[in-house]
C-alpha cells in the first residue's frame, strides 16, 4: 500500500495524507497533481506492507519525495 503525503515548507505538522494506492504509478500521479502550481509544497510517497514495531506503529518507507 502507498501513502500519499502532503507538506508544506518541510514541516511534519503540516502533513496531510492525500490518500491510500495500491498502485505506485497511481500514487506518483497523484501526489504531482497535488501540489502542482503551489511552490511551498511537496509530497512523500511512503510504501507499508502490514508490519508493526514494538510500540504499536505501521512501519513506513519513504520511496519518493519531491524536492
């Protein structure tokens, strides 16, 4: 499953989960038209398959971000 991620200058509180893909190229496309025209914004793609640590969290992949 991708997480689509949206951020505004580089700052965590700003996230905003745009949505859940199964497909990668889908989520791509996606995260591009959500920040498309907007300069201080950026997208993280993150990759989960199910796994959890010890406290309880999905663990998370970073496998695409914007500049």
């Amino acid at each position: 499953m991708f997480h689509v991620i949206t951020e505004r200058d580089y700052s965590e509180f700003s996230r905003k989960q745009i949505g859940e893909y199964s497909d990668f190229e889908k989520a791509l496309e996606v995260a591009k038209k959500a920040i498309e025209g907007k300069d201080d914004m950026r997208y993280i793609i993150e990759k989960t398959d199910g796994h959890i640590d010890s406290y309880g969290n999905q663990i998370v992949t970073v496998v695409a971000e914007s500049d």
